[in-house]
C-alpha cells in the first residue's frame, strides 16, 4: 500500500474512532462512574473469551503438528 493512501486512510480512521469516543464521553457525562464499572466487567468477560479461544487454537495447532511426523 502506498505510504500517502495508508496515512490518509489512517488518519481518517484515527478521526472516527476519536470523534466516537469524545461523542461518547459527552453523552455519559456525569455517569463515567457507573460506565467505567460496566466496562470492567465486560472487559474481564471478553478477557476470558479471548482467552479460552487462543488455548483452543493452540491446542488445536500442537495437535496437527503432532500428527504429522514427516514435517518440521
């Protein structure tokens, strides 16, 4: 990819993502409290999620390698 359409697409990304999250802060407002504790929990949910699944892929992975010996 070209370096002045990755910058520009980057840019323009950065720029949603941060006008979505100073939207979001304005709309919460005085409840951040309450928000950020929702978020805790759901972080540690998806957390779990996240991790459960790069067990099963690795287990998943060391199985295959194993069933084929001829390979390195």
């Amino acid at each position: 990819m070209p370096l002045r359409l990755f910058t520009t697409l980057t840019a323009a990304g950065s720029g949603m993502w941060n006008a979505l999250l100073i939207g979001a802060g304005v709309a919460v407002g005085e409840r951040h409290q309450e928000v950020s504790r929702l978020l805790g929990t759901y972080s540690a949910v998806v957390l779990g999620a996240l991790l459960i699944i790069v067990l099963g892929v690795a287990a998943w992975w060391l199985r295959g390698r194993r069933s084929r010996p001829g390979r390195a």
